[in-house]
C-alpha cells in the first residue's frame, strides 16, 4: 500500500544519503549559479 511504499523510500533514502547528499548539493549549486 501507499503508506509502506513511502515508509520503505524514506528509510532507503535516510540510509543512503552518502549516495544522494552530493547529487543534491551539486544541482544545488548549479541553481544558484543560475540565479534560481
């Protein structure tokens, strides 16, 4: 169902945030360069 569905991505992405975390930052820096 929905509500484990979002449980189960919320724990993968609390438990890999070495994977995400420097993706996040650079699209980050790339907005601001852009002025957004």
């Amino acid at each position: 169902d929905l509500e484990s569905g979002l449980k189960a991505t919320f724990e993968w992405y609390k438990e890999n945030e070495a994977w995400w975390r420097p993706r996040k930052a650079a699209t980050e820096a790339k907005y601001a360069t852009l002025g957004r």
